[in-house]
C-alpha cells in the first residue's frame, strides 16, 4: 500500500483525491495548498481521509499537485523550499 497525498482541493486535485480514495486501498490524504485551508478540510471530512502534515507529506510515496499556471505565481516557494527532501519522491 502506498501513501499518496494531493495537494489542493480544486477539481482537479479532488477529482484525483476522491478516485483515490475511493477507488484503491492506498493510504490517502489531503494537504490544501495554504495553511489552515478550510476546503482541505471539508474534502477530508467528506472522503474520510486524514488532513496531511508536513512530516506527512515527506514520507508520502506519490504526491499529487494539479494548479493551472495561474494558481502558481513565481514568488510560491512550497515546493522550490521542500525541493531537497522531496528529490526521491514522485511528484507529479
């Protein structure tokens, strides 16, 4: 079984998030895209599934990220900041 963590809970990361959720026996969980994100937690909730930590999102196996270009301006350093322990993960 592998952990698997979507990040954002827009339509494309909870279409990913509910198909994974419902669909395989992987350990999913959900990270919003900023702190505190109350659609993070409404979409936990709704699939049973765990909000996801930073500790959490290190030792996932598959991380999913799906933002269109917009939602990613160049001054977001998540992932550029987490690039080092992130190197042997797949992030897609």
């Amino acid at each position: 079984m592998k952990k698997i963590i979507v990040i954002g809970t827009g339509r494309m990361d909870g279409a990913f998030a509910t198909a994974f959720a419902r669909r395989t026996s992987h350990a999913v969980s959900i990270r919003g895209s900023h702190a505190g994100s109350s659609s993070a937690a409404a979409l936990s909730r709704q699939l049973d599934v765990r909000l996801a930590d930073d500790k959490e999102l290190l030792a996932a196996d598959v991380v999913f990220v799906a933002t269109p270009p917009a939602a990613s301006p160049p001054e977001n350093r998540y992932c550029r900041d987490r690039e080092a322990p992130l190197a042997r993960r797949s992030v897609l």
